[in-house]
C-alpha cells in the first residue's frame, strides 16, 4: 500500500479523479505514455466504450510551461484538466473540461465538448490502454519480471 505522504502533489490530485471516475464507471491508468514524448496524467475507459483524458495541473507555472497537452486532443473524446481548489482557473481554457479534485476525490465542474474518436483510433487507444494496464498488473504480481516500457 502507498502512503500518502510519499506521493506527490500531483500524484495525490490523480488518485483523487481516477477514484471519482471510476465511481462513474471509468476505468483509470495514470502515466500512460501515448508515444515518445506525450504521457498522459490519466487515460479513462468509460463504461460506453468511450476516452476521457486528464492534464493534472499542480501549479500556474505547471501550466504555462506545458506546451503539450494540446497534442492529446486528438486521442480523446473528451480532454479534462484537473486542478486543485488553488488553482487559478482562469489561466485554464473554457474549451476544455475542468475537475476540481484533491487526494482523496474530485468533482467535474465543466464537461468538454465530446469529439468522437474515428473507429481506428479508438481501436488503438484501447489496446494501449489494455495493454498497458495488464502489464502493469503482471509487474505486480512478478515485480523480477522486466518492466517493458509502455
């Protein structure tokens, strides 16, 4: 078991909206790596079939030092940043979705346009997911096992 305080700011804001998602019927991973260069905070399957992806944001200058988050949009039906109740919203774009959310939940404040994903990419984004997830869980329960990169 993880104790909280050896998780980061960060760390803490996505457990607490990959635990509010998944009350919705989401399943999450978190530092899910798209391709080189963009890893996304948090990928969310829906129950529908449908993606969300989440941009944790811990700071003002987390924010405006990201120059690629706009190169998720396209591999979600929905994009998301998720905040703490610190944080000035109002550097956020309206376009996107917003969660406000701490360690221990979140709550969705602002729901992105939805922008459905073509059929292959979805496919795609789903065996990553899949993927990733299943060779996460074999890595816990054989931790000798190589951890082949996302």
């Amino acid at each position: 078991m993880i104790q909280t305080e050896l998780l980061q700011p960060g760390q803490l804001l996505q457990r607490g909206v990959s635990r509010h998602l998944a009350s919705h019927g989401f399943a999450c991973v978190e530092e899910l790596v798209r391709t080189r260069g963009l890893r996304v905070d948090i990928m969310a399957l829906g129950p529908k079939g449908e993606i969300w992806v989440v941009e944790c944001k811990s700071c003002r200058v987390d924010f405006t030092s990201d120059s690629k988050w706009q190169g998720y949009l396209e591999w979600a039906d929905r994009f998301f940043f998720a905040v703490d109740a610190d944080f000035p919203t109002e550097l956020l774009p309206d376009d996107q979705g917003l969660i406000i959310g701490d360690g221990y939940g979140a709550e969705i404040l602002r729901m992105p346009p939805e922008k459905k994903l073509a059929a292959a990419r979805r496919k795609v984004m789903v065996q990553k997911f899949a993927t990733t997830a299943a060779r996460r869980l074999q890595i816990l329960r054989d931790p000798a096992m190589s951890p082949d990169r996302d």
